[in-house]
C-alpha cells in the first residue's frame, strides 16, 4: 500500500489539485457523450469542445468514444473531424490546423517515455512532452499513430496504418511502419 502511494505521488508529480478534476471532468463529459452516438452527441461533442479545448475555432464533428487527453494543452482549427475509437493525448500540446480529418482508432499522443538506462523501471518516469502539429488540410488514415514531436505538414495524406516517425513535407502521401514517401497528392 505504501509503495503504491509512493508511486501514484510521483505519477501526479506537478499536477494542481485543479488540473486533476479538470482532467477528471475532460474524460468523464467525453465518456458521457458517447451515450449519444449520432447527431445530438455531435453537437454535444462539439460544445464540449468549446468548453475544454486551450482553443478551437468553428465546430468540431467528433463520433463517439474519442479519448481526449489534456485538452487544456489542445489547439484547433475549424471543420475538425474525428471518427470513433480514436486517442488524442495532448500532455505535451497538440496543436491542429482547419479542415483536418483523424480515422478511427488513431493515435495522436504528445508525450514519451523515457528509456534509456534500466533503472528506475519506465513505468516510474516522468513523461517527456513534445509538442506534435497538424497542419491545415490533413486527412490522417484509419489505425495510424503520429508519434511524439512530429509536424504534418499542410495538405499530408497519411495512409491506414501507418506509423509516422518523421516529419512530412506538403502535400505527401505516406503510408507503412514506418511511414514512408509514397507520392504527391
Ligand atoms: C494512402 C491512400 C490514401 C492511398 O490511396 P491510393 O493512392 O489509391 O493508393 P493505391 O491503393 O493505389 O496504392 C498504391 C501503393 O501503396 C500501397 N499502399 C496504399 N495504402 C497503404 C497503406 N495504408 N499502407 C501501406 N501501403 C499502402 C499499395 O499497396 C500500393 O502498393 P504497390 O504499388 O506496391 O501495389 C490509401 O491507401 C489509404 O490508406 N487510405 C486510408 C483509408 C482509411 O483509413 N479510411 C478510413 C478512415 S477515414
């Protein structure tokens, strides 16, 4: 018992009293609104957006069960759109253009574990935030990940599945793991 709240201390290392029930109230209110799968949970999401995201402009389309994580640290732009099972964690910021589309079940996760060394164990390190941008006019493909501290560039098309480890030039499409230049749009 002791150790675990040894441990959930150095979890929650920097984190306000206020950022956590905020963090509490994000996941809670999102989870919620998956209640309501169509059109009024659209609008619903959308609101929310509005209320907990550092800055959105228009009106997001989110479908259900988008996990959003640390939206106080999450920019967007307008004409938003999410699809279902998708993970957004902005712990060290997000920011995203207008007119961006995520798939389903994509990962989108700003912060890195570090690994090097073999004590003390991952699991008890601090998270390293870097920052990843989205720029305007992206479409990003069902199951992909965008790791840490990566730029999309305006326009990129990034096929199903594929993992991004590097930064993307305008108008690339590209696709496998790791993603890689496939052509131009
Ligand atoms: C990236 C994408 C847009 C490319 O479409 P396209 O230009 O019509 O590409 P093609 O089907 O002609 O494929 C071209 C080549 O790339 C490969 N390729 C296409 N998509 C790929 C992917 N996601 N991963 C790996 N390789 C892929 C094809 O196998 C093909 O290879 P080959 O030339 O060796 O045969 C499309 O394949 C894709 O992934 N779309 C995402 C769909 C999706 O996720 N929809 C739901 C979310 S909204």
């Amino acid at each position: 018992m002791i150790d675990y709240i040894k441990f959930l201390k150095e979890k929650l290392k920097g984190y306000s009293f206020g950022l956590i029930v905020r963090l509490e109230l994000e996941s809670l209110f999102f989870l919620m609104s998956s209640l309501f799968p169509t059109t009024a949970g659209v609008i619903l999401r959308a609101i929310l957006v509005k209320l907990f995201f550092k800055k959105s402009k228009g009106f997001a389309w989110i479908q259900p069960k988008v996990i959003v994580v640390h939206s106080e640290r999450l920019i967007v732009g307008t004409n938003f759109v999410v699809n279902s099972g998708t993970y957004i964690n902005a712990v060290g910021s997000i920011e995203i253009g207008s007119y961006v589309i995520i798939g389903n079940n994509v990962t989108v996760s700003s912060g890195k574990h570090p690994i090097e060394g073999q004590m003390p164990p991952i699991v008890s390190r601090q998270t390293i935030p870097q920052k990843i941008i989205i720029e305007d006019d992206v479409w990003i493909g069902a199951g992909a990940v965008i790791m840490p501290g990566i730029k999309i560039a305006k326009g990129t098309v990034v096929g199903a599945n594929s993992i991004v480890t590097k930064d993307t030039n305008e108008y690339d499409i590209v696709v496998g793991c790791p993603a890689k230049f496939m052509r131009k749009r």
